[in-house]
C-alpha cells in the first residue's frame, strides 16, 4: 500500500529528527512525506532538510501562519498546505505529529489492517509517555477513538469525510463522520508510539475554551456538551476545565458560530453518542 504522510511542525527541532529518523527506518517505507514547517524560528527546517539530502521521498514546505501552539485551524491549514504538493496516488494518507517515535514495524501493521478489512476507514496504534523512567500509556480518551497525533485513512475514507477540517475537535469530527458514511474504526494496542510532548503542553491558554466550542460545532446540544465536558476534565483531573468547556460552547452558541456537520450528521452524532453513553452503563 502507498503511504503517504503529512507532518506539520512549528519549533520542532528537539523532536522532529527522531520522528523523522523512525519513519526512515520503517519495514514498509512510505511513499512521500512532506514537513511543513510553520512558522519556526528554530532549526526544524535545517534538519528536515538532513533528511532530504539522504531520502528522495522526504520534501519540505514552508509556510507562515502564527508563533503560537494552537490546536485545529493552524494545524490542520498546515497539513492542507502539504497536501497540495502531493498527487492522489496514494492508498493511505497520514497525519502524523512532529514529536513522534514509530516502531519499526508501524506502517507495515497499519496495512496489514486496511488489506484485511475493506470496510476499515481509519487506523492507529497508541501514544505512550514517559514519566519515572517509564513509558507508559498517555491515557487522556478512549481507547477506541484515534488520537489526532497519529491518524492514518483509507483514500476513499479520506474523500468521503471531506478530508479534515480546520478546527479544533477535527480528530473527533473525522471519527464521527466516519461513522456516518459506514466506515469501520481500529486501534491496535501492540503498536506503541512514543510521544515525546504531553498532549496540549504548549498550547496557548485560550485554546481551553475551544473544546467547548468544537462541542457545539458537532452540533452535540448541551446535554451532551456538559457530560462529556465533564468527563474530559476528569480525564485530566482538572475539574476546573468543566467550566472553560462550558464557556466556550455557550460563547460559541450566543455568537451563532459556523456549525461543522449538516442537521443530519448531527442528528446521526447525537444518536451515536447516546447510544456509547447508554451502553456503558448498560442500558
């Protein structure tokens, strides 16, 4: 299968070469990769360009946007900008984090799973990260659901979810809307991905109240909104977080944001939700 990976990087320096030096040593190489290289002021795009030098299929775009870690829009424009140097000869398509470690037999498990099923959309392994000389599972979601910093589609997946969107909750959403054209999820708990930076570590402090507002842009309603607000701030043990989720769904709805699902992937999501919710209390 061609794979073919995106990796958008701001200021990656301290991690982008052993991210990059994983994937060179994979069992199933890549077809192409491309950095794109946002706005950084350090040397992510001197050693990027190592790696060019020695691998033909390795590029680089660079491009300006902000200095501020943000998640969704910035990262998600980036991975379109990378997108646009690519042709559409590819079977997979990855979007892949810049502070990554891949076991060497990553991509080849990873199409071992598309060719068994047809019906499988979306695949990944799980992050791990090191704490106590350990490392250890980033446990921030369930496990079923596919974390942003490693996401691996189908092509006709891809296409049929509209790609990603640029904004923040765009790792729920494409999941979501998976589901919602009878695609098949997987996470393969053998494959264990080193991630060298705690999920959110550097965003900016307003992207707290984001959550919240990609809540309501999946048209989840507060009923919805709130349980899983609360259970995303107990997840990360900080029921302070409750409450910015809060915020920013009912800024978003008083300010009648842009919504990103139609009423009937709405509907669909709201269904699907319940039904998850129902299920674990089993009901």
């Amino acid at each position: 299968m061609n794979f073919y990976i995106i990796i958008p990087a701001h200021n990656e320096d301290d991690s982008i070469g052993r991210t990059l030096e994983s994937l060179t040593k994979q069992t199933l190489l890549p077809k192409q990769l491309v950095v794109v290289n946002d706005h950084s002021s350090d040397d992510t795009q001197k050693i990027v360009e190592s790696f060019i030098q020695k691998h033909a299929w390795i590029s680089i775009v660079n491009v300006q946007s902000s200095d501020k870690h943000l998640p969704g829009s910035k990262i998600i424009n980036a991975f379109y900008k990378g997108l646009e140097t690519l042709d559409d000869n590819y079977d997979i398509m990855c979007k892949f984090d810049a502070d990554l470690i891949f076991p060497e037999n990553y991509l080849k498990t990873i199409a071992k799973h598309f060719n068994a099923n047809p019906k499988l959309g979306m695949a990944a392994g799980f992050c791990d990260i090191e704490k106590d000389g350990k490392w250890i599972l980033e446990d921030l979601t369930n496990k079923d659901h596919i974390r942003g910093a490693l996401k691996a589609y189908r092509k006709q997946c891809f296409l049929d979810i509209g790609k990603l969107k640029p904004a923040m909750g765009w790792d729920t959403i494409d999941e979501l809307l998976a589901n919602f054209n009878h695609w098949e999820l997987l996470t393969d708990e053998s494959l264990r991905v080193k991630h060298l930076k705690p999920t959110g570590a550097s965003y900016n402090k307003a992207s707290k109240y984001m959550q919240g507002e990609a809540m309501y842009k999946m048209r989840y309603g507060f009923s919805i909104t709130a349980i899983s607000a609360l259970k995303l701030a107990m997840k990360k043990k900080n029921l302070s977080l409750f409450n910015d989720y809060m915020s920013g769904y009912f800024k978003a709805k008083n300010e009648n944001i842009e919504l990103l699902v139609s009423p009937e992937q709405g509907k669909f999501i709201r269904k699907l939700r319940w039904n998850g919710m129902l299920k674990k209390f089993g009901l």
